[in-house]
C-alpha cells in the first residue's frame, strides 16, 4: 500500500486525537493505506522520530487530550536545537523521500498551514487539518478544539461569577486566543460577561469603568469582564502612535527603523496587559478588581463532543482525499459541508472576528460592553 505520514505542529488542542484516530481508521480499513506518524512536529519528522500507527496505538484515544505524537513550534526552515536556530528543510525532504511516502499530513494552526505550504512549495505531496483553540484559519468555519477551548472559558467565567458577587469585586478573566478574539467573545456571550475586551476591538478604559460603574448604580455590584490575551487599550495605541511621530520628526535612516522596530516590539508585548488593565479599573471605579489568567486549561483535558463530531469528519475527509491523491489543500468546514480549500488561500493569513459578525451584534444587543 502507499504509505502517508502524519505529525501535529504548534499549540496542542484538544480533539487532535480524535483527528489523528478518524484518519488512521479509514485510512487503514477503507483506503488501503498505510500511516506512519512522526513525533514532535517538522523538528521530529527531520529527526526520523517515526511511531507506528495501526490498530492498538489508534484505540481509546478518541476522548483523550494533547497529541499522542507530541508536538513543538519548530518550523521546518526554522527550528530549535540546543540555543541554536536550524533549518531542517534538506532533512525533512530526505526522510519523506527515505520512507518513499505518497503525502504528509500537518495537523495544527496558523503556523503549521504556513510550513504546510511551505514545504509544498518544496515539492511535497502535503495536506492539512485546522487545529486550534484559537479558531483564527481563514476558509473554515470552526477549528478542532475551539469548542472544547470555549466550553471551559465559559465555565471559569460561570464560577467566577458566585465570587465576584460575594465580594462585591470586578473579576477579570484572561482568555487565550493569540491576535483574534473569538475564544473571548465566545466564552464572554456564553458565560454572560458584562464587558468583552477583544483584540478586533481597542477599548476604552474610560468607557469599560463607566459601564461597570452604571452597573453598580443600578445595584450590581460586582462585574466579569472577558479580555483577550492580545486585547489592547485604545490609550496604548495613542501613546505608541505619539512616540512613533515623534521618532520621524527627530530621526532619519537606520536610527530611526531601529527606534521602530523597537516600538513594534514594546506595542506587541503591550497587548493583553491584564495586570494594568485591573489596577487602573480599581482606580477609576474604586472597586476591588481581581484577575485569572485562564492559561493552559484552556488546552488541556478531554474534547468536547462536537469536536470529537468535527475532528471525525475532517480526519475522515482528509483520508478520502489522500486516497484520491488530492494534496495541497487544507480540510475545512464551510456551512457544515467540509471543503478541501487550496493552501494557498490558508497560508500566511488569521481570520480576525469581523466587526459586524453577529456574535459582536449579539453580544452588543444583549447589553455587553465591548469598551468602544
Ligand atoms: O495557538 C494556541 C495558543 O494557546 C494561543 O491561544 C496562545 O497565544 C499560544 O498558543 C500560547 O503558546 P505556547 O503554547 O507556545 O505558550
């Protein structure tokens, strides 16, 4: 049979399991293929870290969180070893030609579907799988593990409710989610945060402590806020917009670019400041404010079952599309129909919540402050 290998790449997501397991099952019992899976990504596929991936190894692992193959951020032109960064692009090419393999699937997000294409480009037969708890791949729907990912944001938003009531506190909670807010907004609609802070959005400081203060006159007196970790205050834009002026009207050539690129830099890390955004809430509103950065819970444990749903098909499609030798695109899902869409249109680009998308609509006519 003709042989396909598989890895997972990036942020591990819950569901992926449940993705490698569809693939191997039809691949194995439908297709007449045969799957071979890499460890640790493009760095483990470089590496030749090969574990074999027939019947027992794809048993009990639908229900099951992480990656069981083990997963990294390395890119295939730019990887970590020992402090150094490596190109591992030569050595992917020679053990994917040393196992004579028919394709290579990536499973994972925006980065992977960017070394995905990369490695096309290179002249491999490559397909992949949208996941991750970010939900920010263009052309799909949804992403494996976002459900899962939003399921326990809205939960934490839920408990932390009965203590901010008791306190009489403004609880902030911060949701992952990288550049785009959809984890946030969604977990924020769900669990019925009163004010909903995304990256698509840049706040007001001034407007998110007057909503929680006209909350607290009319006799509520505690209030959840749900902030993206890449959310940032319209003030900090202000502040970066005014030094960047400054820097052109006082320096030229390489002084400046360097002044710039420092500039990005700090403005990056400005971004998700939850810690500032707290103290300067309890100053405006004179209200105790606590913070929880949701973290890595959002990533760990047991998928929901409409990923467990969603992984299945797109696993399950992406082995259909492998056996008729269709490469070069990624699985995705469009109106519940899944759609091979060319990597091309994937690669390089983040779905960012739009600002008339009617989960905003929503949330704004139900009351939510979204600090604009
Ligand atoms: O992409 C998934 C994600 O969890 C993002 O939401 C978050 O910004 C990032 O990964 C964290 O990355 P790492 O696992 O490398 O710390």
């Amino acid at each position: 049979p003709r042989k396909i290998g598989i890895l997972t790449s990036g942020g591990d997501s819950p569901g992926i399991n449940a993705a490698i397991r569809g693939i191997g099952k039809a691949v194995a019992g439908h297709f007449n293929l045969q799957l071979i899976g890499f460890h640790d990504g493009f760095s483990g596929m470089a590496h030749n870290l090969v574990m074999p991936l027939e019947g027992e190894a794809l048993s009990g692992i639908l229900t099951t969180g992480g990656t069981i193959l083990g997963t990294n951020r390395d890119k295939p032109y730019s990887a970590e070893e020992e402090g150094q960064t490596v190109d591992y692009t030569e050595r992917i090419l020679q053990v994917y030609r040393q196992h004579n393999l028919d394709g290579l699937i990536c499973l994972g997000g925006g980065n992977t579907q960017e070394s995905a294409y990369y490695l096309l480009q290179k002249g491999l037969n490559v397909i992949t799988l949208p996941v991750t708890i970010d939900n920010d791949i263009p052309q799909t729907d949804m992403t494996v593990g976002f459900n899962t990912a939003m399921e326990i944001a809205a939960e934490a938003i839920d408990r932390l409710h009965s203590t901010a009531f008791s306190h009489h506190r403004i609880i902030i909670v911060e949701v992952m989610g990288r550049e785009t807010g959809w984890l946030t907004l969604g977990a924020g609609i769900a669990g019925g945060a009163d004010v909903i802070l995304i990256p698509e959005i840049p706040y007001d400081i001034h407007k998110v402590a007057e909503a929680i203060l006209e909350r607290s006159r009319r006799g509520k007196r505690f209030s959840l806020v749900a902030v993206a970790e890449g959310a940032i205050a319209k003030e900090t834009l202000q502040f970066f917009e005014h030094a960047r002026q400054a820097n052109r009207r006082l320096r030229s050539g390489n002084e400046a670019e360097a002044v710039e690129a420092g500039l990005q830099e700090i403005e990056k890390r400005s971004a998700g400041d939850t810690l500032h955004l707290a103290n300067r809430l309890q100053e405006f509103t004179r209200l105790q404010t606590r913070v929880t950065i949701l973290g890595y819970l959002q990533r760990g444990g047991a998928p929901s079952a409409f990923d467990r749903v969603l992984a299945t098909q797109l696993g399950t499609a992406c082995a259909h599309l492998v056996s008729q030798g269709h490469y070069g695109v990624m699985v995705g899902i469009q109106g519940g129909s899944v759609k091979p869409i060319p990597l091309a249109q994937v690669a390089g680009k983040v779905k960012r919540v739009p600002l008339d998308h009617s989960w905003v609509q929503g949330a704004r006519l139900v009351g939510t402050c979204l600090g604009d």
